[in-house]
C-alpha cells in the first residue's frame, strides 16, 4: 500500500535480475529524498533490467520517499510500457533516460536531480571548480549540457549523449546535475560526490575570501588514488549495503 494505492508485489512474478534491480532502484529513490536531493515528484532515476532493451522508472505523482520496488513502472526505449502499471511516466524523464540507456551500453542506471546545490552550481559560468577533494574526484569525467528548456525535443536527444560522452557526471546547466553508472549504487556514489562538490564550492565562496585551487597534477592522479581506497571495488559497493541498513531502520518498506 503506497498512500491509498494498493500495489500488488511483483516479487516472485519477474526474473530474480528485475527483481534486484527494483530494489536497488527503490532504494535509491528513497535515499535521495532522505539527503534532500528530490524535486517533489520530479526528476528521476532509472535502472536498465540486465540482458533487456527495457528500463524501470517511477510513477509519475509519487514521492521519491514512497517509491517501492513493485510501484516501478517497466519501459522500452520508445516509453512504451512492457509491463500492466496502473501509473503513467513523465515525458521529460524519458526522454533524458532513454538516450542515454540507449547510447551508452555501460549505462546500467542513471540518476537526474534539481538539488538546490547542483542547480546553483549549474547557473555558474565557470562550472565546478577544483576547490575541493569531492570536485578532484570528478573532474576527470564531468561533461557540461547546454540548457534547451524542458527537456521534450527529441532533437536535444543526441546533443545530451554527445555531451555526456564517456564521462560518469553531466552538469545540465541551468537545470542540474546527472550521473550515469553501470550499477545503481555507482550512480548513487557519482552523485553523491557531484552534489558535496557542489554543495561545498557554494559554501567557500559564500565566504567572500579567495579559493585555492587543487594543482592539476593532483586532480590528473585523482582516479588512480580512488582505485587505491575502493580496495578494488566499483564505486559505491562498499558503502551501498550500509545505506540500505540505514534505510531499512528509518524508512522500510522499499523492497515491498
């Protein structure tokens, strides 16, 4: 039951892969609206289903903090919905999603946000700085999108992939922030750093004193230093399942 809707549990009726990836996704929904990242019932994560031309992506109306894993909405790269859903999509979240699933293979899942302190960072015409550790992590692949309104023109779908190139991070200007990763919590990590970097560039600045700059030899051996700390693991896999602990004590009910 999500508000006065009753959702019939989809665990057990698709392939143990669908099934995981709801989870993971619903979770990630619920996260960031813990951090404070959501948008009200805007913007949106999506995770490709392993082995499928085929997405997950939320109900459109329902707030990120009461998204469950059976509540998800199951979409081909046309939007077509290949699965019964009560609940309808939004069209601008589609189409940012699908090109991106579409174009980049590797896009396992990719997580859009108007965070209060990505869209700021979007309006600045020098973009992120190199201020800080968070930003030295991502600078290597961060890509900027210029903004072309709402995001309903399939025309813009090529200039999107084309920005995004191979990189991880988009800043959309004058929008917000997007990061792209084979697995939901690598998604969740690129964001998580791209919204302290913001958060945190926003914050020295407010100081009004002159910023130092991280050398760019630092920032060039930034990547080769995270590989070091992971212990050899993707990002985001060794803090997700202690995020899930903490989501299952203050908000449960996502794996439903």
């Amino acid at each position: 039951m999500v508000g006065n809707v009753d959702i019939p549990s989809l665990k057990g009726k698709v392939s143990d892969h669908e099934w995981a990836a709801r989870v993971d996704l619903a979770a990630a929904y619920r996260l960031v609206a813990m951090f404070g990242w959501d948008d009200l019932v805007f913007t949106h994560i999506s995770a490709k289903i392993p082995g499928e031309d085929s997405f997950l992506i939320n109900p459109y109306g329902f707030g990120f903090d009461e998204i469950t894993a059976s509540s998800l909405v199951k979409v081909n790269l046309q939007g077509e919905k290949v699965a019964d859903s009560p609940f309808s999509i939004n069209p601008a979240g589609f189409l940012i999603h699908s090109c991106i699933h579409e174009a980049r293979h590797d896009a396992g899942c990719v997580l859009h946000t108007h965070s209060i302190n990505g869209v700021a960072v979007s309006c600045q015409k020098q973009g992120l700085l190199p201020v800080s550790q968070f930003a030295a992590s991502l600078l290597h692949t961060l890509g900027y999108h210029e903004y072309e309104g709402l995001a309903l023109n399939d025309d813009e779908r090529p200039r999107l992939v084309s920005d995004l190139g191979g990189n991880h991070c988009l800043i959309l200007r004058n929008h917000g922030l997007l990061t792209v990763g084979p697995t939901v919590h690598t998604a969740f990590s690129y964001m998580h750093r791209l919204e302290a970097a913001c958060m945190t560039q926003l914050r020295a600045m407010s100081g009004g004193v002159e910023l130092i700059d991280i050398p760019r030899d630092i920032i060039d051996i930034a990547p080769t230093q995270l590989n070091t700390v992971r212990l050899g693991s993707t990002p985001g896999e060794i803090f997700w399942p202690a995020l899930l602990r903490k989501l299952n004590r203050i908000n449960p009910g996502f794996d439903r």
